[in-house]
C-alpha cells in the first residue's frame, strides 16, 4: 500500500526502538503515510498496524487522538491557526475570521476546489511570533495578520498553480 521509499523512512524509525518495540515508532509511520497519501484512510491505518504488528485500534488511537493526522481528505493545503490564548491576544481570532472570509468556510471544512482546508488548533510553541499558522504540519508561520495571510494565500495558489 505505501511506496518502498515510504516503508525505508518507516524501517528507519523502527530501528530507532528495541526489536520488540517497534510499535513505539507508530507516530512517526503515521506521519509518513499521512505524507505519502495525504491522509489516513481505515486502510492506510490497517496497513500501518499490521506493519509495526499492532491491532489496528490502537493505530486508530493515535491518529485520532493528535491533532496533526487527517482521518478524512483534506485540501492540499491544511492551514491550521492557532487559537490558543496567547495567539488570541494577539489578534487570532480576528485573523482567523479573516481567513474564514477569504476562504469562504470555517474550521474543518475544505474549499469546494480542494484548494484548502481550515483547522483551529492549540499552541504550537511560537506564542512571540503570535498568530501562528501551520501549512500541512511542516511550515509555521508568524505574524499572521490580514496583510499576512493574503501573501500566503497568493503564494499558495501560485505553487498549485492556480
């Protein structure tokens, strides 16, 4: 199901951990499926657990429970802004209704091209560089006011080449 560069990356994670625990590595398998296919389908994560020989409910614990693993499709781009106090004192909130607007949908939802989907989420460690938001887990960035998020949201666009 997951492409042998895939399953290489996994294996290296999996060395990192006794022989007997090599479900200990399910967070980052999980990460690499999720790079890999986008998003964590019931097979995906069948896969994953027969792979670290896990039951698969425990997969779907994990995938679940953290906030960074898509359990449904999702836009190419996920952009998660954080809402947690600090960022909110520092104008999240209204940066997130602006992002709502230009999007034209709320938290959890997809653009009807596929282009973005919105997620709220929970301090990710830069509360200086408040409002934060995150693309696809792998980019933060910072000060994200109106000014801001329209640069991203034409920058996006232009690498999709839209």
């Amino acid at each position: 199901m997951l492409s042998a560069d895939a399953l290489k990356r996994i294996d290296r994670e999996i060395a990192k951990y006794p022989p007997d625990q090599k479900r200990s590595a399910v967070m980052a398998a999980l990460a690499i499926a999720q790079d890999e296919m986008s998003w964590l389908s019931t097979e995906t994560m069948d896969f994953v657990a027969t792979y670290l020989d896990m039951p698969p409910i425990a997969v779907y614990e994990v995938a679940t429970f953290y906030e960074m693993y898509n359990t449904e499709p999702i836009g190419r781009y996920k952009l998660t802004i954080c809402t947690n106090l600090p960022c909110a004192l520092q104008s999240a909130s209204e940066a997130a209704e602006h992002l709502k607007r230009k999007l034209g949908i709320g938290f959890g939802e997809t653009t009807p091209d596929r282009m973005f989907t919105l997620k709220q989420g929970e301090c990710f460690g830069a509360c200086g560089d408040a409002p934060v938001v995150l693309v696809n887990n792998k980019r933060m960035c910072s000060w994200m006011r109106p000014e801001a998020i329209d640069r991203l949201l034409v920058e996006l666009a232009a690498e999709a080449g839209q």
